[in-house]
C-alpha cells in the first residue's frame, strides 16, 4: 500500500552500493562537532561533511560514556536548544536542518523544533 511518504537514508560511513537508496551522509550532511563534555563546549564550527553539503545538523549533547541523563537535562531546555540553533545559523549561516541529542524526552526539544520551524516561516536565511 502506497501512502506517498518517503522516507531517506543516511549512513556515518560510506555505503558500499550494495542498496541505491542508502546515500553517504556527510555527502549531504555537514554538522558540528563532538565531544562536548559539559554545556559550555558545545561549538557550530563544521565538524564533518563538506562545506558546500545542503543540511546542516547540530550535535546536541554531553558526550560522556554512559551518557548522562542528568547532564543531558541540562541542555534540553527549550530555550538552550533555540539559543544554540539560532547562534549556529548566525555562525554557519545556515539554518539547522536536524538536531542530533541524547535523551530527547527528558526535556523540550520537540517544543524546541516547533518554535524553530515558526521562526523559518517568518525569517530569511542570512546570505552570505
């Protein structure tokens, strides 16, 4: 049965053919960097992809193993997640396309991305 949803596929590493449909992320996909270890060193610079690559996705969380669900807390809060995706469109002058995090029911991300979305609708997109 036909919905006519689509669904795409991204892969971290390249995909070796075998499924047209699996395309190699970082083609596509430019993010920021990891290993933050506490709220304060999450940064916009490019981490991964090219420069020219379409999305832009932002790594929001504590990097620590286990992953920390009370530090993780700390950073879901509607307005850090806002806060942080509008200082990475000014940075990067693009508008976050994903947002990646730890524990997204632990806070507000989703009111977070509805806030978000708003603002596009209302919003140009910095040239450069």
């Amino acid at each position: 049965m036909s919905t006519g949803k689509r669904v795409i596929v991204f892969t971290e590493r390249e995909p070796d053919g075998r499924y047209a449909w699996n395309h190699d992320g970082f083609s596509w996909i430019q993010d920021t960097p990891l290993g933050a270890t506490a709220p304060g060193q999450l940064r916009c610079a490019r981490e991964r992809g090219d420069a020219d690559s379409p999305l832009f996705m932002v790594n929001h969380w504590i990097d620590r193993f286990p992953p920390p669900a009370t530090a993780n807390r700390a950073i879901l809060s509607e307005r850090f997640i806002t806060d942080r995706a509008e200082r990475c469109r000014r940075e990067r002058r693009m508008r976050p396309n994903l947002i990646a995090t730890d524990f997204y029911d632990e806070g507000n991300l989703v009111d977070a991305v509805r806030r978000l979305n708003r603002l596009e609708e209302q919003e140009p997109v910095p040239t450069r």
